[in-house]
C-alpha cells in the first residue's frame, strides 16, 4: 500500500484503506451504500490533516477547494 | 497552452478496473508518486455517487527554472477529487498542482467507462491541459514542453504500472511475483 504524507499516519493509513477496499467490493459495488470504516477514517484523517497543516499546504488546499469545492 | 490526451483499452471489466484504480500505488513504474491520502470521501444517498477527495504527493525533477523559482524543492503536491457511479459504471478522476500554481497549472482528467459493446473491456480516456502563469510567460513555451513530455512518459508508466497491478489483483501471471518482491 502507498504511504501516506505524514509518515506517523502510515499504519491508521493502511487499515482504513484495508477496510475502505472490502467495504467497496463486497458493498458498494453490490449495491450496498451503507457507509462503513467511519471511525478509522476520522482517526486516519485527523493524523493527515495535522501532517497537511505542519507542512504549510492547508493554504493551498484551501484555495484549490474555493475554486472547486467538495 | 499546451493539451495532451490518450485513450486506452484495458482486458478487465470496469469494476475490477474502479477497484484496482485505489490500489494503483505504489507501482514499479511510477515511483514519482510518494504518498496518497484520502482527505474526504462521502456517498450521495440520492444519486449513489462515491466522491472522493485525495491529496497526491510526487517527487520529481522539474525544469531547473521552476525549481530556482520555488526554492529547489522537487516536491510537488496535488489535490485529486474522484467520482464513482457504480449503476452507470463510470469513474471520472480530476486532478491539478497545488505546488507552484501560480507559476503553472496543470489539470488532468481521467475517466474509465465500461466498453458499451464489451462489458469485459473498459475505455480509458486522459486528458490534460498545462498552461504556465504570467509571470513566467516568456518562458512558457519551454516550460510547457517539458511538462508535456513529462505527462507523455508519465501516461504511458502509468498505463503499464495500473496493467501490472490489474494483473496482481486477479492473481494471473508473473507480475504477481513482482509484487511479492516488491
């Protein structure tokens, strides 16, 4: 699996996306949208976006998202 | 303004294809991609849409002007956002620089559809555009060719390196020693 930007996140990195990749082929593929994995993300997400803050790019997210909003 | 665009066929159906597409990285062929992060991600309970939001890093080297201009720093991150429609069985892919984008602005689009006449096929189509800021006008031309020659070379690894790990994901072939070694 690819690392992730913040090198402490690598190991939350690789379990939400080994459940991220079940739960898209054994359920969202299958029709079944029932969102799973919720509590590892947020952990694994926290971890990035502190990792995206200490390496000064939070700015430029932020503008990339004003042009282009998710 | 420079343009560049590709298609491809690839022997696999398209969810294999959309499921393959999360574990493209890391691949032989394409080392410049460091590291891949999922920033956001939700699904519309309406439409069904999975939208995914994914911070890209690479390292690679850039022409030694833009590199001067952003204190030599050959790291170089970019914002992808990802749409996944499984009933219509599209993935459509845009990404583009944050790093030095007011010196140029590079925009990728990629998107993978099932073949309408081969549901065991899917088409593969990518698109990019790369124009350079005002403030570098002068050498825009140079600037651009680069990063088009760049996207060339980068486009073709990264269709063998995804063929690779399509191949790994379905066990066939030698590749998947490849992945052992790796």
């Amino acid at each position: 699996m690819s690392q992730s930007i913040g090198r402490s996140c690598d190991e939350l990195k690789k379990e939400y996306d080994t459940c991220f990749n079940k739960w898209y082929s054994e359920k969202f593929l299958k029709g079944d949208l029932r969102p799973e994995c919720e509590e590892i993300f947020k952990k694994y997400r926290d971890c990035v976006l502190n990792a995206v803050k200490n390496k000064n790019i939070d700015k430029l997210l932020g503008e990339a998202r004003k042009d282009d909003p998710f | 303004m420079k343009l560049f665009e590709t298609t491809h066929t690839f022997f696999y159906n398209w969810s294999h294809v959309s499921a393959a597409n999360w574990c493209k990285y890391p691949n032989e062929k394409c080392p410049h991609v460091i590291a891949i992060d999922v920033l956001d991600r939700h699904v519309d309970p309406e439409t069904g849409i999975l939208r995914t939001e994914r911070l890209i890093t690479c390292q690679q080297n850039v022409p030694r002007l833009l590199s001067r201009l952003c204190g030599g720093n050959s790291v170089i991150y970019a914002r992808e956002v990802s749409e996944i429609d499984p009933k219509n069985k599209v993935l459509r892919m845009t990404s583009c620089n944050l790093s030095m984008n007011n010196l140029i602005n590079v925009s990728e689009t990629v998107t993978y559809t099932e073949d309408p006449s081969d549901s065991s096929k899917t088409l593969f189509k990518q698109e990019a555009r790369i124009k350079c800021g005002e403030s570098i006008s002068r050498f825009a031309n140079y600037i651009e060719d680069f990063f088009i020659q760049r996207f060339r070379d980068n486009a073709a690894m990264g269709k063998q390196g995804f063929e690779n790990v399509l191949d790994r994901l379905t066990g066939q072939g030698e590749t998947l020693l490849l992945h052992k070694k790796v």
